[in-house]
C-alpha cells in the first residue's frame, strides 16, 4: 500500500499550525509540522515533500525566503504561501518566483484545497486560486 502524500506545514503560530495538520489528515495527507523554517531545514522530510504550507512572516527565515532557500538547494517544493498581513508587493514577487498560491489568513479551505490540488498535480494556479 503506497504512503499518503507528505504535506509540510511551516507556522509560527501553534493554533494555526494545529489547525492545518488536522485538514490536511482530513483530507488523507500525512503532514509535518514544524514551528520554524530552520525545523523543516534540520528534517529529514525535505526529500519527502510533495508540497509546502508556509507562512509569510515568521521569525529569523520568512515563507518567501524558505521557498527560494529551498530552490537554491535543488528541492522543487510546490509551495503555498499564508499570510495574516497580505501584501501586493510581496504576493506579486511570490507568484513571480513561482509560489503557487499566496492566501490571506483567515484561509478559505475551498481556496486552500484548490491550490494544494494544483500544487500536487503540477499545474499552474488560476488567478482564482492565489
């Protein structure tokens, strides 16, 4: 019987943490969760990633700066980006570097399952979805 897709979820804030590995088991992923972007860095599940749930602002390494870490380091994580403090600027820099989806807190889960169904199928957003 093959594993259920790994979901990783990068948040500072512990509610929201928790509240996304619950969806995400809802929905049958497997998911990490980690606190912080060095945490996930420091794992053993970045090989394992099918797809990236982050923050925008977090302490010491940001949602965006993790992305583009990620791609220095060769791993093509399909990522989404969540926010509470939604930025045009950064939204559009994040779509432009290839995020697949940048969403405003609270987060739509319809939205949310839209962009994380794109982001394990390889496909590209539509302007719905970010």
């Amino acid at each position: 019987m093959p594993k259920p897709t790994l979901v990783v979820v990068v948040e500072d804030d512990r509610f929201f943490l928790d509240s996304m590995r619950r969806l995400m088991r809802s929905r049958g992923y497997r998911v990490e969760a980690f606190p912080s972007a060095a945490d996930f860095l420091a794992s053993p599940y970045l090989s394992e990633a099918a797809c990236l749930i982050a923050d925008v602002h977090m302490p010491a390494m940001t949602g965006p700066d993790l992305y583009r870490h990620l791609i220095a380091s060769g791993y093509e994580i399909p990522t989404i980006l969540v926010t509470a403090y939604a930025d045009d600027q950064v939204r559009a820099r994040a779509l432009k570097d290839g995020i697949i989806c940048y969403l405003p807190k609270p987060v739509d889960e319809k939205r949310l399952l839209a962009c994380l169904h794109a982001a394990l199928h390889s496909r590209e957003p539509t302007e719905d979805d970010s």
